[in-house]
C-alpha cells in the first residue's frame, strides 16, 4: 500500500478541494471574474496619520484565518483574528504592556486557530505567548533569554504539530534561534559562523525545517535552513552582494510544506530581487515587470504556498510598492490594493487556496488590511 507523506496529503486536500470548487461555480453557471480585494481594519485601529497605526495581517491559515496586530491610537499592540466570515476578534494576552509600542504582536496561526507570537510587557521585555483568542494563553522564555528592555522572547511561527520556531535576546543583547517542542521543550541554536541569528522571519513548515537569515562576523546576512535532526545548511541567492554596509545579502521569508523558501537578496549594485529555494537545494531568481532598476527598488518574495505560488511585492521606480502573485510557470499577476492616493501595497502571506493577505499604506499614511480572493 502506497503511503503519503503529511505534505503530499495536505497538497492533494488542496487541490482536490480546489477543483470541487471550480466545478461547483461551472455548475451554477458562474464564470470566473478578475481577483477581487476586499480591505479591513481591526476595531480599535488608530487613523492618526504617519503614526504607524492601524491594521498589520501576518499570516492567512489554510482554513482562512487571518491573524496579526493592530495599532490603537494611543500607539499601544493588540492581537486581531479575522474569520473567513469577516468577523474579527481582538485580544490582548495577560501581561502585555498597555504603553507606546508594547502590547500583544500575533505572528502566526494554525488552521484550528492557535495563535502564537510574542508581549511586550510594561518593562519592555518580550515573552514568547500561544493560545486560543478567546481561551487561556500561555507565555513562555527561552532558557538565556535576556531579562533588560527589548531583550527576551518572540514566537514567530507554528506547525500543526505544535512546534514553535522564533528567536530569543540574551543579556549581552545578541539573537539566538529556537525551536519549541510540543511538550515544552526548548532548543537554542545558531548557524554556524553565525554571530546574530537575525530570526525575525524565521518560519516552520509541517515536518519541523526552519529557515531565517543569520548575520556573519562582518553583519552579512545569509540564508540557512535547520532541518529536524538539528542540521544547518547555510546558502547564499546567487548573484548575492558581500557588502553588509549597503545592506547587501540574502534574506529567507518563510518555508512551506514542501521545503520551498521564497526570500530576496541585494545584489552589488544596491539592486533587490527575489529568489526561491527549492528542498533540493536548488535556487531560482526572478524579477516581477515593472519593478523598478534603481538602487533599493526591485522585487521581494514574500511567501509561497504548495502549489508553488509565490506572493511578494516589488517597488517601482518611484519607490511604490505594488502585489503580485507568481505562478509556478512564472506567469506574474500584478494589484494594488484598491483606493485612491495608496501609497504602498504589501502581500505577506497566501495560503493553499491562492488567497493572500497583507497590509497597504493608504494616502495618509495610515495602515490596513486586505484579502486578495483568486
């Protein structure tokens, strides 16, 4: 009897669904239609112009759960769930700080809607949190975890296993990666030539890979994947710069279920691209149209799902940026989210379905969110 793997099971659930879907609308004599974008805002979302307030999605679950962090007007984070339906739910884990910039950050979900992230307590010390908005939320340090403001723990992104991948700051102010098992069980690592394991993308896929970008002893970022048995890899994007100064390198953004790692580099000439890394080892660069040729402009892969669809963004050469979505052919389909004056639009997450959600920058500078159907 043939066996399939997790990732090839949960592959197979998507694209089966999909196509019932497809038929379902043929059936009902509908015809398909250009995406549509509808936006949203957390209740509560301040709307002080260039405050850095308002809505910031993280991350869409299979199931259509949106979770991320909204920004009030007293400048204060709270924690948003938004359900396919379009309700959202609020919340604030105990012990979150109630002063400008602390509160409650979401960072990921899973598709029965566990969310973990990291509080920013009233010290300005973060500690790792998961739980069920709505339910009990537990909190939790890295064992080395500094105790000095802005030092401590993040949660950054959770499997449907329960492993929790993020990163920690010790006492000396220096980042470390880890993973947290199931049962409570924390492992710190770091890459090998690894002086600041720079985690804030780190991700985690169904069978415990981790990818992020760590900083060499000149502050060069690279790539590395962490795969179960606790094996580094560390990579470079080809054509990569090697001047940390510039802000040159190669930076990961997340890794689906099938070991794909989508990400951008800087190369030499200040220019940004985008890259995916396939299990194998493998890398691939690409660069969207109309992504401008300036330095600091170019085209930044944001997340990609099993099917290999991949969302990012590119700035333009006026420094806008604009969505897309890349098929697995290369066929690229270009959107901003919808409103006049916008100032910036930027997908970060896109699950099985194609959907994709981010945030974008209206004309007074004020953040939302949007949810990109296919």
């Amino acid at each position: 009897m043939r066996r399939f793997g997790i990732s090839t099971l949960f592959f197979l659930l998507c694209f089966v669904s999909a196509g019932w879907r497809q038929a379902q609308a043929q059936a009902q004599g509908q015809t398909q239609t250009k995406p549509s974008i509808i936006t949203f805002d957390a209740p509560g979302a301040g709307t002080a112009p260039n405050q850095n307030q308002g809505t910031f999605p993280a991350q869409i679950s299979n199931s259509g759960l949106i979770v991320g962090n909204y920004v009030d007007g007293n400048g204060v984070n709270h924690g948003f769930v938004r359900d396919p339906n379009g309700r959202i739910t609020t919340f604030d884990v105990p012990g979150s700080g109630r002063d400008v910039g602390e509160g409650t950050i979401p960072n990921g979900i899973t598709d029965t809607g566990i969310v973990v992230g990291g509080l920013f307590d009233e010290s300005h010390v973060f500690h790792g949190f998961f739980g069920l908005p709505g339910g009990r939320f537990t909190t939790f340090d890295a064992r080395g975890a500094g105790t000095d403001p802005h030092q401590g723990t993040n949660a950054l992104a959770i499997n449907w296993e329960g492993s929790i991948s993020g990163d920690y700051v010790d006492a000396n102010g220096v980042p470390h990666g880890y993973v947290r098992f199931r049962d409570g069980k924390i492992t710190s690592f770091d890459p090998p030539e690894s002086v600041f394991t720079a985690a804030d993308t780190l991700g985690i896929n169904a069978v415990g890979a981790i990818t992020g970008p760590y900083l060499d002893a000149n502050g060069l970022p690279h790539g590395f994947v962490r795969v179960p048995n606790g094996r580094i890899t560390s990579f470079d994007a080809p054509g990569a710069g090697t001047d940390p100064d510039q802000g040159q390198g190669t930076v990961p953004s997340m890794i689906n279920d099938l070991g794909m790692i989508p990400g951008a580099y800087q190369d030499a000439n200040n220019l940004i691209h985008a890259f995916v890394r396939f299990a194998n080892g493998t890398i691939t660069t690409f660069d969207v149209p109309g992504a401008g040729t300036d330095q600091f402009q170019g085209t930044l892969a944001n997340a990609a799902n099993v099917e290999g669809f991949i969302a990012g963004e590119f700035f333009d050469a006026n420094y806008v940026s604009h969505g897309f979505v890349r098929t697995p052919g290369g066929k690229n389909f270009l959107f901003d989210a919808p409103g006049e004056g916008v100032q910036g639009t930027s997908p970060l997450s896109i699950n099985c379905w194609g959907v994709v959600t981010g945030s974008f920058v209206d004309a007074n500078g004020v953040s939302h969110g949007f949810l990109r159907l296919p």
